[in-house]
C-alpha cells in the first residue's frame, strides 16, 4: 500500500517533468529492497516498520516506473489534448483521464507487488531483521523450525506453504 501510493504520486509527477524524477527511480530500482532493508535495519533497529519502509520505498520506484510509462503514453492521447483545449486543470486531467487508463495496469502491478513484499517480509523475517518476537511472522516460523527438520518437518511446512499460497495468489490475482 505504501508502495502504490507513493509510486502513484512520483509517477505522475514523473511523467509531466522526467529528467531528474527518471533518474532518482533509476537509482531507487537499482537496490533490491532486502538490501534496502539490511541497510537501513544497520543504521537503525531491524523492527517490522524497518521492514516495511524498506520494502515500500523498494516498490514504490517499481510502481512509479509503471505509472510514469502509462502515463506518458495517455497525456499523448488526442482526448487530453481536447480536455486541455476545453480549459480542464492538470489535476482533473490526472483523474478523469489517465487514471483510469492506468488502472489496469497497475492493479496487475500492485499485486505482483504485494507477492515481493511477503517475500521480502519473510526473508527479513527468517535472517532476523523483520518482525521481531512475540508478533508472528512466516520467515521467522520457517528459521526457528530449522533446528527441528529432522525430528519434526511438518513444523517448517506449514509456514512453507502459507507463503507459497499466498505469493502464487497474489501472483494469480493480477494474471
């Protein structure tokens, strides 16, 4: 969520100025976003607001990069030129015209995006830099049931499964 909002705004900006926005997204998109978190999970606490911030910024330049192609795409249109003519501002022609043109691929997007994030959650999560104890967490169920794969593997399955699931729905959601 954190994610398309911010990705939603820097993109449409991005899409009217480019130069300068391109290139911080550029940057942004460089670093995977379980390096972005052990970075700032270094400089601060590895904590769950760590671990979303990280992993929010990391896809908000995903999104961004999204929303700033289909957008440019759309302000190309001949419709916007005609709002433009008939005297419509840059907001309501952000709003009636190129969001819902945009929608549809950024509904795709956001739910590839929200499979990343619980993966990401669970590989911070199972390294130690996620979700601290008592709050429960798939990645760290997955770590601490290692120490018992062979007296009980049934105990790492589980959470195994549960990320599987939900990634492979997310993933479908948006197919």
């Amino acid at each position: 969520l954190i994610g398309t909002l911010i990705g939603v705004r820097v993109g449409t900006a991005s899409a009217r100025m480019r130069g300068a926005a391109t290139f911080a997204i550029d940057i942004v998109l460089a670093l995977p976003s379980v390096l972005l978190a052990i970075v700032l999970a270094a400089v601060y606490e590895p904590s769950t607001l760590t671990a979303i911030v990280a992993i929010g910024i990391a896809l908000a330049a995903a999104v961004s990069r999204i929303v700033a192609r289909d957008t440019r795409a759309v302000l190309a249109n001949d419709f916007v030129l005609a709002a433009r003519a008939c005297g419509a501002n840059r907001r309501r022609i952000i709003f009636v015209h190129v969001m819902p043109n945009v929608r549809s691929s950024l509904f795709v997007h956001v739910s590839v995006a929200a499979a990343v994030a619980i993966l990401a959650e669970s590989t911070l999560s199972y390294i130690g830099l996620g979700t601290r104890p008592p709050t429960p967490s798939w990645g760290r169920m997955l770590a601490t049931s290692q120490q018992f794969l062979i007296v009980e593997p049934l105990h790492a399955l589980w959470p195994g499964i549960a990320i599987v699931v939900a990634v492979l729905g997310y993933n479908l959601l948006g197919a």
